[in-house]
C-alpha cells in the first residue's frame, strides 16, 4: 500500500495512508500517514465505534491537506484501552512452545501452498 | 524551612507503550520458524505533491487492501484464522455507492485483539461518503480500488500500482485514501 502511495503521489496525486503499522509504513516512506496505535485491522477507526471513525477519518484529510511534506506522520490521539498489554502480544515467541513453534511453522507452510497454488492459477 | 515538601510522582507510561515494533516481532518470529528475513520496501527519498485545490473542490478516491468475499474460499467471517484463499492478485474496482462486502480474512490483522466485525474499522467507506455530503470534501471517485497484498515487491511495483494509477487517473481523482487492514 505504500509502494502504492508512492506511485500515486510521484504522478500528481496526493495520497494519505490510515495505518496501524508505524515502523513499516515509515521504513518505505510514505509523503503522509495517519498512524493509528490500534491492533492491525483498524486503519479506520475502532468497531462499532462512529464517533472514533469519524474523528480518524477527518484527521487523515487534515494530514492530507496540511502536511508541509513528505514522511508527515501524525498519530491519532484516540487510545485502543487504557491498558497498552494488547501490544505483548503479537508474535509473541516468549508464549510458545518449541512445539507451538513447530506447530505454527507446519501451518505457515500450508497457507504458503495455499497462495502459491491461486496466485499460479490466474 | 520546616516543613518538607514531597515532589510530584512522575508518572510516564509503560515502557512497552509505543507502536508495535512489527519488523522486529516479525523477523524474530520467522526467524525461530526457520526462514530468512524478509526486507520490507525501503527507500531514502520520497514524493510529494501538495493538494491542488481545496479539499472542499477535490475529488478523493479510496483504495484498500480489503478483499471481496468470495462463496467458495472458506472462512472469511470475523475471527477467522488467517485464509491465503481468500487472496486476490489482480486490482479490482467496485462502484463507491455501492455497499459493498470486503473481508481482511486474507492478511495478517491481529487476531487477538480485535476480530473484523464492523468493515467500517478498516474500510472507511461510509464516513467518507458522510464527509462528501456534508462538503467536506468536494466529491469522491466514482469507485474504489482494491489492491492486491502480494508478497513480491516486484508484481506489486511493475503491475499493481501502475494500474492502480491507470484507474485513479480514469477517475480523475486529485487525491486518494489509501487504507491498509
């Protein structure tokens, strides 16, 4: 999405990306990002919450009209929960068992096949 | 003086509140499953076009990463376990009116924490149609644009986001809302 981004922007069009992957969006560059610090999947906003997408969408316009230039990241002020634990969580090995790890690595494998198989299919 | 003051506790936050370092949990992740890292896109320079006109007098267009549910690929309600199946690996487009049914099933979003219910946490297709009715923005594209989640940096730069450009341009958008899940 970011490649994306990029391209767009090179060709006159201006772009803004609403993410929840900081690190990644700005190790490619992007020219404006309304980062989000919400687990991935919440690029706009939080579920069943109106008001919180509301306020995220019109945050990424003003990122979009006001960035003085590229790599502008603004982050939203919202918060996902008082208590920042969630963010233990992802991939996190220190939970897995060296069978886990195999486990996950047999699983991987599979979705791999899965996608090579329809990516060769079209 | 006699009498002692106590200063203020200072209270910062939890060490480990701040963005999810991804490239870092996710080299280390598949590094113990036994892979060689993978390197994300990276550059030193970047674009930068400044809007033309006002927001008010723009039109936007929307590109996701959101992938249109299809019968026959299994799991792709909310919750559902990560389904390469679901994948897509052309640009697609969808008229912006429409309402239309896109899933994330087929990425890596964070299972353990939230579970895709509402397509409005990721798709922000609704509250832009508000901001277009309230004249917030001028007037948006006549579709959006889905862009596929490749894992060859090459497709993506050399297919997909040319032809991402080909449809904004089709649409004459001045600037896009582009929204990873």
């Amino acid at each position: 999405m970011s490649l994306a981004a990029r391209h767009l922007e090179a060709n006159g069009i201006s772009t803004v990306i609403m993410g929840c992957a900081k690190d990644i969006v700005e190790h490619c560059g992007v020219p404006r990002f309304l980062f989000s610090d919400f687990p991935l999947g919440n690029s706009a906003g939080k579920p069943f919450d109106v008001p919180s997408q509301v306020q995220t969408l019109e945050l990424a316009l003003r990122v979009l009209e006001r960035a003085p230039g590229p790599r502008t990241t603004v982050q939203s002020p919202l918060r996902w929960n008082d208590d920042a634990r969630w963010k233990l969580d992802y991939n996190d090995l220190s939970k897995l068992s060296p069978e886990k790890i195999a486990e996950r690595k047999k699983e991987f494998e599979a979705v791999k096949n899965i996608a090579k198989g329809k990516r060769e299919g079209v | 003086m006699a009498t002692t003051t106590t200063a203020p506790a200072i209270e910062f936050a939890a060490e480990h509140d701040t963005p999810i370092p991804y490239m870092q949990r996710t080299r280390d992740y598949y590094e113990a499953l036994g892979y060689a890292p993978y390197r994300w896109a990276h550059y030193a320079d970047v674009p930068f076009t400044p809007l033309a006109r006002p927001l008010a007098q723009s039109r936007v267009g929307l590109i996701t990463t959101a992938a249109p549910f299809q019968p026959e690929a299994g799991d792709q309600g909310p919750g559902a376990v990560y389904n390469a199946g679901a994948k897509f690996y052309k640009v697609y487009s969808v008229p912006m009116d429409s309402t239309p049914d896109l899933r994330i099933s087929h990425v890596g979003y964070d299972r353990a924490h939230t579970t895709a219910e509402d397509i409005n946490a990721y798709l922000p297709l609704a509250r832009l149609r508000e901001a277009a009715a309230a004249g917030r923005v001028g007037s948006l594209a006549a579709r959006l644009h889905g862009a596929p989640t490749n894992r060859s940096h090459r497709t993506t730069l050399e297919v997909d986001v040319i032809e991402l450009l080909d449809r904004c341009r089709q649409d004459a958008i001045d600037a896009a809302i582009l929204v990873p899940s």
